[in-house]
C-alpha cells in the first residue's frame, strides 16, 4: 500500500515539475520565439524527461537590459 501511495506522489511531483517548466518556458524572455516553440514541444512530447532536459539545458534568465 505505501509503495502505491508513494508511486502516486512521484507521479505527482513529475506532472507538478512538467507543468512549472512548460509555464516558465513559454513565459521566459531569454528565449526566441521559435526557441520557445521547440522547448514546449519537447517538454510536451517527452514529459517529465523533457521538462529535466530543460531545466538543466534550457532555461536562461531575462537578459539584462
């Protein structure tokens, strides 16, 4: 019962983390429209493994103007 419960609370953790890094990808300003549009659908397509690659490869900060 405990290793369901914790299979579920994985899962939910991963689909939390996916959804964060599709929103802060398609809301970042360090990124190009088609940059954008690329990432999103890998994030998508590949979830939670895409949302990772992203979070370590992808993600920049708002470029200082």
């Amino acid at each position: 019962m405990e290793f369901i419960l914790g299979l579920y609370l994985l899962a939910l953790l991963l689909g939390v983390f996916s959804m964060w890094m599709l929103v802060d990808c398609a809301t970042s300003r360090g990124l190009g429209g088609t940059q954008k549009i690329v990432w999103v659908l890998i994030i998508l397509f590949t979830s939670p493994i895409g949302a990772v690659i992203y979070f370590l490869a992808g993600r920049r900060s708002a470029p200082v103007t």
